[in-house]
C-alpha cells in the first residue's frame, strides 16, 4: 500500500496538485487538500477496494471541496492552475504562440469548476473515463458528454477570437 | 478533438511548493514505520486461525500432562533459556545475537502457565497477548524475516506484563532481550507466580 500511494504521488503529484488548485482556486489550500487527502490513505487502516488512483483522486478533490467550503465563506479564491509566465522568464515564445497558449488558459479558465475538474483529471493525470467517474461518483456517461462539450466550447472559443484577432490585423 | 487536447496538454501547469513533496513523504514514511509487512499480513486471517487452534489444543495436551498444575520453570533467568511448554528451542538464536527486540518470535510460547483451568480473570487479556505474538510467529514463519518488535512497543501486547499485566516500565525480558515468552514484571519474575 505504501508503496503504491508513494508511485501513485510521483507520478500524478501534479495532476493531483492541479486537480485541488481548480476546486479550491488557493495554492495554499490546495496543497493542504492533497496533503490530508494523502495523510489519510496514509494513516488509513483498511486498504481501499478497486481503482486506487480513482480512489486517491476522489480523496484529495474531497479534501479540496471541504477546503473551500471553509476557506470561501470569508472570500473569493480564484488562483490560476498554470504556472505565470512574467518577464522573468528563461525563455521565449513568439508573440503568437503566446497569444495563443494565453486564449486557451482563458477558454479552460471560463468553463466552470466541475468542467474543469474533469479536463485536469483526463488531460494531466490520464485518467480513463470510468475513473474519473469514480473519483467524482458521477455517471460516466455525464463525464463522458461534459468532457466532449467543455473540448467543443474551448475549440470554438479558440476559433472565435482567432477570428477575430485576423479581422483585427 | 485531439489537437485541442495536446495543446492543452502543453500549457505550463503552476507546480505545487516542495513543501509539499517534504509533507507527503513524511506521511508515507510514518506509514512505513508504524505498519511494517505484518500489517498486510494480517487479513490471512485462515492461517492466525488454524495456528489459534493448534496452540489452544497445545495448551490442552499441555494441561491433561501436568495434571492442570504446570510445573513450568518460567521463572528461569538464565538468558537464552526459555519457559515455553511448546518450544522449538532455539535459545542461541535468541540470547542476543539479533539487536533489541528484533527477536524471532517462532521459539515463543502462545500460553503461560495461568492459562487453562487455572485461568486468571484477566484471560482474555492475555489472549489478546498470546495472539498478537502468534500473529506475529505466523508473519515471521511465511515470511521468513525477523519481526521488527521494536516498531511495535506501542503495542501494549507486546510490552505489558504477561502476568499482571501492567506496562512494563522495567520489563525482566530485557535480561532476555529477543524472547517474549519470559515477558514479566520484575515484580512477577521475583515472586515466581
């Protein structure tokens, strides 16, 4: 067990993180999400049945969600799951792929929290389907067709303002 | 649908603190610690079962040979000798060539002499001792390895008086360091009860 939740961790510490940063839209709280969602299954005294990576996927979004709900009757948290690209940078991108990669974090950041749970769970952590059925305890059916319109509303997001943006020039 | 999701699989994501990593890996060495294998050995609970029975019909023989009144020598404090009425002696083994309380278990005795039709009211606490050792004796056997006592002491079964049953703050076993079956208080050990 303890081997399996130290390989899990390694390979989805980031999809984990994310997944918490779009529930409770803090760093702070979400890395305190992930944390007692781990301390938990750590400290757990039967080993979960079935899909474990589901199981610890639906540990740290359940850690997130009783995060927020504390954290956000005294405010508003909105941080951004992608990483900040400053001046400070080591590197450079064109200005279009730029503008480019700047409209699809926009287009993800505009679908709603539950939309965005399931891109995080498939795109970063490569989940399947069913296991992101699991760790929600949603139909998979539902994530099946809200994951194809969230990929269609970014899609048409993107073609929209890249429309637009020609017009424009 | 597939070149969205590759551009968006390519979009920097915000890393978590290595605080984080630290936190993480702190759990899951406590975990470590604190349930070694003999944790995940423990749902086979058909074999602890079966080594139950079988040290409960040893008691039994055990009782109808010495007319219900054992005349162990459990009061032996000769390191490396054992009180055990079904022991498979290894006494070299056990007078500490391992390090403290790393012991193997399989020289043990599941019973004491209390046991049986001279059961003090405290049996079944003493069951409970008797089993966690067997428990422990069944891991070592499938195992092969030494059980990892010294993880356990918060383990009140391993570290109370076999007798009394209080914690054992100066425990006489530590005279005998790898052999659980002569875990009694100094007190006990003197009066030889």
């Amino acid at each position: 067990m303890r081997a399996e939740l130290d390989q899990i961790y390694r390979q989805h510490r980031q999809a984990l993180y994310s997944l918490a940063l779009t529930v409770t839209g803090c760093a702070q709280l979400a890395e305190d999400a992930v944390h007692e969602a781990f301390a938990g299954l750590c400290r757990g005294t039967q080993k979960p049945r079935g899909d474990l990576i589901a199981y610890v996927y639906a540990s740290v979004r359940n850690a997130a969600i009783d995060r927020r709900k504390t954290e956000h009757r005294q405010r508003q948290l909105v941080e951004s799951i992608f990483a900040a690209r400053g001046p400070e940078s080591d590197f450079r991108t064109p200005d279009d792929t730029e503008e480019q990669r700047e409209r699809l974090q926009s287009a993800i950041e505009s679908l709603d929290s539950a939309t965005r749970e399931i891109l995080v769970m498939k795109i970063y952590g490569n989940l399947t389907l069913e296991a992101i059925s699991l760790a929600t305890g949603e139909p998979a059916g539902t994530i099946a067709s809200r994951y194809r319109r969230a990929i269609e509303k970014i899609r048409n997001l993107m073609s929209t303002r890249l429309g637009a943006t020609h017009e424009r020039d | 649908m597939n070149e969205i999701e590759d551009q968006i699989r390519q979009l920097s994501l915000r890393p978590p603190e290595d605080s984080l990593d630290r936190r993480i890996f702190e759990e899951l060495a406590m975990m470590e610690r604190l349930s070694p294998q003999f944790d995940e050995s423990l749902p086979r609970r058909g074999a602890a079962v079966v080594t139950a029975v079988w040290a409960t019909l040893a008691c039994l023989a055990g009782l109808i040979v010495f007319g219900g009144n054992p005349s162990l020598n459990s009061g032996s404090s000769e390191p490396g000798t054992s009180s055990s009425m079904t022991e498979t002696t290894r006494a070299e083994e056990g007078s500490g060539a391992a390090g403290e309380g790393s012991g193997r278990l399989d020289q043990t005795v599941p019973f004491s002499s209390g046991n049986g039709l001279n059961a003090p009211a405290s049996q079944n606490a003493e069951f409970e001792l008797a089993s966690a050792r067997l428990l422990a004796t069944e891991w070592e056997m499938q195992s092969g390895k030494v059980f990892p006592t010294a993880l356990h002491l918060k383990d009140l079964r391993f570290f109370e008086c076999r007798r009394c049953h209080v914690a054992l703050s100066s425990p006489w076993h530590q005279s005998v360091p790898n052999d659980l079956t002569v875990t009694a208080c100094t007190d006990c050990h003197k009066t030889g009860s």
